[in-house]
C-alpha cells in the first residue's frame, strides 16, 4: 500500500475528528467509546451500500432527474439512515452520552468512520496513482467535510432527541432528514453535471459556483450549532455542581 495514499485517504479524517474531540470543553468521551463509534460508521456502509445498488436499478431518465435521484434517494438516504441506526445503536443507552455536545461528538465519529472507509474504497479503486491521488484530494476537500458537516447537524438533533423527551420523535426525525436532504443537495450538485457530461458544460459551472456557496453556508450552520450545543453543556455542568440549585431561600 502507497503510503500517499494512505495518508490522503486517512489524515484529512483525523484531522477532523481532531477538531471535534478539542470543541469537548467538558467531560472528554471515553477513547474505546470513539473508537466504537468510529468503527459502526465504517460499518454502516455495508448495509448502505447493498440498499444503493437495489435503489440504483430505477432511473427516472434524464441527467438532472438522474443526478437528482441519485443525490437525494439513493445516496443521501440510504447512508445518512444507517449512519444514524449505528451511531443510536452504538451510544443512545451509553452513561457516557450525558451532555448536549456529545451527540455532535459521537455523530461526528461515526461520520468520520463511514467516510474513511469510502475513502479507502474510492481512492484504491482507481487504475493509476495520479488518478486515485485525484480522487483523494477532491475527497479530502469536499467529500469527508461534508460527511462530517452531515454528522454535525445528525448529533445537534440526536442530543436534542436524548436530552429533550417530550420532542423525542419529532429531534430522532429531524436527525435524519436534515443531514439527509443536505447530503442529497451536496451529492446532486455534483451528480447532475456527472450525468450531462459535455452537453452540461455552462450548467456544471454554475453548479460548481453554487456547491461552493452551499458548502460555506454548511460550515455555518454547523459551527452554530457546535456552540449551541457548547452553551447547553456548559449549562447542564453548571446545574451539576452549583450548591444552591434547588435551594429555596425563606425570609
């Protein structure tokens, strides 16, 4: 195995889970708790992928319908659902998972993990080394960013889901739509000019210019709702230790 491609297949991948683990301003997660969630991510493109190649089989027709269905149905769908069945699977009952900014750092690993793996597949599938060195450079500037921005905004409803019982459905369901149609938008963008080829040149462009602003406006959202989650945890380790909490005084 090249090492080149080892490394641009994994070091954007650490860099981002990285970056995740230092946002834990409090309880730092347990090492092996990451490590699993990590691992059910990769997982999860088993059943992904199997469910893709079934959906795959039914084409509308037609470049944009094509690129349409592929981003939203086919690919948004089918991993951003298994993604969030491993990542329930792999913490929701866990002791650890006992702070609002968790459910962002356990969604986050576990996108991370789906990513890696899809990396891997991708960059060593190709037939030459400057092709899959390609691949891996597209991939490390926009494709595991924004599996990682799709974790980001799983974990925000994911925590509101474990911490907010009484919108317990409504969060879980918001958990998997919101990175869902992101994803499918992210995946169309550049699928539609895939499937016109030449024919698409002007409207790849455009595509292009708008995929860059809908990816700035990703990283947005996603850092608002990093120091939302931030905000909430601290309140939440705040009511742990303040002595006066539920403290009535009488005069």
């Amino acid at each position: 195995m090249n090492i080149y491609l080892i490394a641009i297949a994994i070091l954007p991948v650490l860099i981002l889970a990285f970056a995740v683990y230092r946002q834990d301003k409090f309880n730092k997660e347990p090492f092996g708790l990451l490590v699993k969630c990590f691992f059910f991510g990769a997982l999860s493109i088993l059943p992904a992928a199997l469910l893709e190649n079934v959906l795959s089989q039914f084409n509308p027709g037609g470049p944009i319908l094509s690129g349409v269905y592929t981003g939203y149905v086919v690919a948004g769908c089918c991993e951003e659902l298994f993604k969030l069945l491993m990542l329930a699977w792999a913490v929701w009952r866990s002791r650890e998972f006992d702070e609002y900014f968790d459910g962002i750092v356990y969604s986050c690993f576990v996108a991370l993990g789906f990513a890696c793996f899809e990396n891997i597949s991708y960059i060593y599938g190709q037939d030459s080394f400057l092709s899959a060195m390609y691949t891996g450079s597209v991939r490390a500037v926009l494709s595991v960013p924004g599996h990682f921005l799709f974790g980001v905004m799983m974990g925000y409803y994911f925590a509101l889901a474990k911490f907010a019982s009484g919108l317990r459905g409504k969060y879980l369901l918001l958990a998997f739509l919101v990175p869902m149609l992101l994803h499918g938008t992210f995946d169309a963008l550049l699928m539609v000019p895939e499937s016109m080829g030449a024919d698409g040149t002007i409207v790849s462009g455009v595509l292009f210019v708008v995929l860059i602003f809908f990816d700035i406006k990703m990283w947005k959202w996603g850092v608002r709702r990093i120091r939302h989650l931030q905000d909430l945890s601290q309140q939440q380790n705040f009511d742990r230790t303040n002595p006066f909490d539920g403290f009535t005084w009488h005069f």
